[in-house]
C-alpha cells in the first residue's frame, strides 16, 4: 500500500475533543486527495507481460484434496514435459485469443488448457465420432450454437467462431448443473443427458451428486483428472522444474475482416505467413478462396497484418481471386463452362492438365479468372495437376500415398472401372500444393458400431473402400463386427 501524505497523518494525529470537531475532522479526511500511485511489484510486472501468470491468477475451479485419478495424471505430466512444451509451442498462436475470450466471459481460466486435452490445439484436429476443430464439436452440437458448415467454411475449425461456441456451452452447462464446474466439464466431453443421468441414479439411491461419486463413462472420468491434473503442472511448474515455453500475454494475431471473395494462396503470397501457421490460423476454410458471398475474416499475425491492409486498400478486388473451383455436374460440357466463365475451352483444359474436352461429374475444374492481373501465373490454388506414367510396382494404392490423394479421387480423376491399372498408362492426378501439405492426414481409429458397413464408413469419412482395406488388410466382402477397430487416413478439409 502507498504511504499516506504528511498531511493526513497529521489530521489523525489529532483527536477530536467533541462531535463538532470530529465532523470537521471528517471532513478534512474525506476531501484530503490520497495519490494512487501505480503498482510496479514484480508480480504485477509478470501478469503484463506473462501470460502464464495471468493464466494462473484467473484460476477459479477447486483443486485442492486431489483424489488418485488427479495425481496418476500430474504424475504422468511431471514424467513428460516434452509433451507438455510441444502441445504449448502449438498452442502458442491461439492461447493468448482463448485467454482473452475467457477472461471477457469471466470463466475459469483453466479453461484455456481444454483445447489440449481436445485437440492438443490442432485446429484440424477431428475425431472417430466426427468431432472437430479445437474445442472438437460434433456436428449437432455445433449447429445447436451457430457453427455453420458448407462446402466452402466450416465454423467448428474457425479459432474465433468455435471459442465464442464453447464459451457459451460452458457457460449453460455451468448453470445446467448449478454452477459446478466439474459437472459441467463432465457433461462437456460426455453431454448434459449421461451426465444428468448419472445424477439421478445418486440420488435415487441415495449418494452424492458431484463428480467423484458419479458412474460415468471411462473416457469422462479421466477427461476432467487430465485437466486438473494440467491445471495443477502449469501451476506448479517452477517447483517441479518445469520449463514452459514463453508466451507473451499480447495477441498473436490480428483479425481482418473482408467483403470480397479473395484466394488464400494470394494472402500468404502479400503477408509472405508461414504456411503451417497460415493454415492453421484460417482452418475454418475448405477451400483455396473464402466463400464467393458475405462477410468473413482472415486472421493474419500481427507482425504481418499492415502489408495486407495495405494491399486492401490499394489493389482491385478484381484481382484478388485469380480462379474458381467449379464442380462439374449432369450436363455439363467444356464448351458451356467455359462461356459461363467467360474464359476458354483451351484456357480450362490448360489450367487442369486436360489433354481433351472430356470431363466428368464431380470433377473439380479450375477456372482462371478473366479479370485477374495474375490469372496466368497462379491458376492451380490449393491443388497441382500431374501426369504420372505408370510403372512396374505401382497401384492405385500407393500412388494415393505417393500424391496425398485417395484411390477413390484418382478413379474418379481418370474414368477407372476398378484398381486395375497398366504399365505404360498415363494417370492424371491431384495433389496438394504446398501450401495445402500443411494439412497433412490424420491418423485415427475407428471402433466398428452395429450397423456399419465398409460403404457407410467409407461415406462418412470421404474415404473408398479400397482405401479402408488396404490400410486394414481386410477383404471388401468381409463382414465387420461391432467393436473391430479399423485404422483410418482422413483429410479433415474433405469431411
């Protein structure tokens, strides 16, 4: 506390002989002007510049008395710290972001390491059950609070669009369960219904409520112990020699909001960002353009956001998308495509590395834009177009793994009957650019349900069913049984 002014001590000093000279007295106390000096402590230097101070002085759930489940995690934490310095210089770009939004929300800033124990802050991140992004929303969920999903965007990977999602999730399950926040953690990973549930039966038999007396399942009994136990490692990381990678509690990123449709590869191209951390920043995008209509934003680091606004406001929008996606369907001909666009047959087949006119549905065409100054010098957006002459050894199945693509694409790409190919054939294929390798498959494994088919997994998770078997080594008349695990390759960007 700042020392009092000579002037006040002097007034205290005297004591008041009646009640008139104690309302003077008073009044001279209360009209005396005390200077508020500034807070210059270390600890208040750190919360400015520290994020992890500020992280742990926002802390809010009860973490004391830890029960076995709790301290088996903090143990396996303390034994791994490699693992808990890679998750935080991935979650680096984001976590200031999350802290803000949490802290604005009044929410526990424990909450900030969620996304560690959903994602490990892989804004691509996506789950056997369909869930995805960092905070891992399945798809009802997601429509349930505004995380929209088409073809061109999807919300549950947008960074801003699914932290203001969860926050509100948190925040109603929180008042569903009369502000517990282990409960509502609980409900979180395993959904308000098992939780409710399980309360219920307590009750009926006569056991408490809260969230180490509940039968709930396996996943979710260790899901809320991981994020305590975390909790706890980051703040007790000195004592337990703990390195935590430095983040700064300023943002890491601006946000740019934009009218017009612009391509992706022309914003890395202006801001020269690095293509993981570009990639991950704007994951919410599944395409090589935003959206052709409305309003959207791009995130850009800080550091690299001037040079874009910049050309915002110095360059045409004309020129800001140098080609289309287009997807062929029933009907369609080169010849009409092309007077859609207002380009030309040979430009399209040029583009595409078509060596004819003929085309087929679902084929993914890329149109150069007419208007664009850099049309002709970057036509192939998010994807590369090779020829591939086949050679002994080869098949459908390892060229997919050679080009980042699926057997599914490349039979489709090339009119195939079936995975027979020959020596000397000439393959037409589509792969990711280098921009797009920064998305790489995800490996995950997917527990068989009763009623599964190889068709309706296949379906689900954009994949053939020569793909599934081949990663498998199963047979494609094989039946599956309820509870077989099979391993799968997915592009989160395709589902």
């Amino acid at each position: 506390m700042p020392a009092a002014p000579v002037e006040l001590l002097q007034v205290a000093a005297t004591l008041p002989q009646s009640a008139d000279q104690a309302i003077e007295l008073q009044k001279d106390i209360t009209t005396t002007t005390v200077p508020i000096l500034p807070d210059t402590s270390i600890e208040s230097t750190k919360l400015q510049v520290d994020l992890w101070h500020r992280i742990r002085a926002g802390y809010q759930l009860n973490a004391e008395n830890y029960p076995a489940s709790v301290l088996e995690q903090r143990d396996w934490y303390i034994k791994h710290p490699r693992y808990i310095s890679t998750v935080i210089n991935r979650a680096n770009p984001f976590i200031h972001y999350v802290t803000e939004q949490l802290s604005d929300a009044g929410l526990p800033l424990e909450l900030v390491l969620l996304p560690i124990i959903e994602s490990t802050y892989d804004a691509y991140a996506y789950s056997p059950s369909h869930a995805a992004g960092l905070w891992q929303f399945i798809p009802a969920t997601a429509r349930r609070f505004g995380l929209k999903r088409d073809r061109w965007y999807d919300g549950r990977r947008d960074v801003v669009a699914s932290t203001n999602a969860a926050i509100a999730y948190l925040s109603y399950l929180h008042r569903r369960f009369d502000n517990d926040w282990l409960l509502a953690l609980a409900a979180y990973n395993a959904g308000e219904g098992t939780v409710g549930k399980a309360i219920r039966a307590n009750i009926k038999l006569g056991k408490p409520t809260d969230f180490w007396h509940l039968k709930l399942p396996k996943e979710t009994r260790s899901y809320v112990p991981k994020l305590l136990a975390l909790a706890s490692v980051i703040q007790d990381s000195e004592s337990l020699n703990i390195t935590l990678p430095d983040v700064k509690n300023q943002a890491y990123f601006d946000i740019v909001h934009i009218e017009k449709q612009i391509s992706l590869s022309k914003v890395m191209e202006i801001t020269d960002a690095d293509y993981w951390l570009f990639s991950q920043l704007n994951a919410g995008y599944r395409r090589s353009t935003t959206p052709p209509q409305g309003a959207y934003r791009l995130l850009i680091p800080t550091d690299k956001s001037a040079s874009f606004l910049e050309f915002l406001k110095t360059n045409d929008p004309k020129t800001w998308i140098p080609h289309t996606e287009y997807i062929v369907v029933n009907g369609d001909s080169l010849s009409q495509i092309a007077a859609r666009f207002n380009s030309h047959t040979d430009t399209i087949k040029n583009s595409n590395n078509l060596t004819s006119d003929q085309i087929r549905i679902g084929q993914l065409l890329t149109i150069p834009n007419s208007n664009s100054e850099v049309a002709a010098s970057d036509t192939t957006g998010r994807y590369q177009l090779t020829r591939h002459e086949v050679v002994s050894g080869d098949s459908l199945s390892s060229l997919a793994k050679k080009y980042s693509t699926s057997v599914k694409e490349l039979r489709m790409l090339n009119a195939l009957g079936g995975e027979l190919i020959k020596i000397g054939q000439v393959l037409e294929i589509r792969s990711p650019n280098q921009a797009s390798k920064a998305v790489s498959l995800r490996k995950i494994s997917y527990k068989v349900r009763r009623g599964d088919s190889l068709y309706n997994i296949a379906k689900n998770f954009a994949l053939s069913i020569a793909d599934i078997t081949n990663w498998n080594g199963i047979n494609k008349k094989s039946y599956l049984q309820p509870g077989q695990r099979l391993t799968l390759y997915i592009n989160p960007r395709n589902i």
